[in-house]
C-alpha cells in the first residue's frame, strides 16, 4: 500500500513503520523518530523495529469511544 497525507486513517494498516508514519504526518523521518523518542506518539518495539499503531493518529475522542 501506499500512503500519502490524503490516506484515510480507516485505510491505513494496523502498525505503520517509522517511515510510512512520517509520511502520513508530512513530517521528516528523524521529525518522526524524535517523536517517538520522546513518546508523543505510542510505539512499539519489535527487536530493532519501530512500529506506530494507526490509533495513535486517531482523536483522543474516537479511540475513548471504541474502548
């Protein structure tokens, strides 16, 4: 798949890489590592790889809706 900034968060798959997060938000890769680091955006850790769940894009009000 291929994501763009117009890809509907519905669209995007369960865990995104670091790069496809990145292009998403419009925002630089070492942007998007940084914003991992300092844990504005929930990851996950598997071995060496980074993954962001697409509920980390979704408003704070739809992911309290789907709990």
């Amino acid at each position: 798949m291929s994501l763009t900034r117009t890809t509907k968060i519905e669209d995007l798959p369960t865990l995104l890489t670091v790069k496809e997060a990145a292009t998403f938000l419009g925002v630089g890769i070492a942007t998007m590592y940084a914003m991992v680091a300092n844990d504005y955006i929930p990851s996950q850790k598997f071995g060496k790889c980074i993954r962001i769940p697409k509920e980390a894009f979704m408003p704070e009000e739809s992911r309290q809706q789907e709990q």
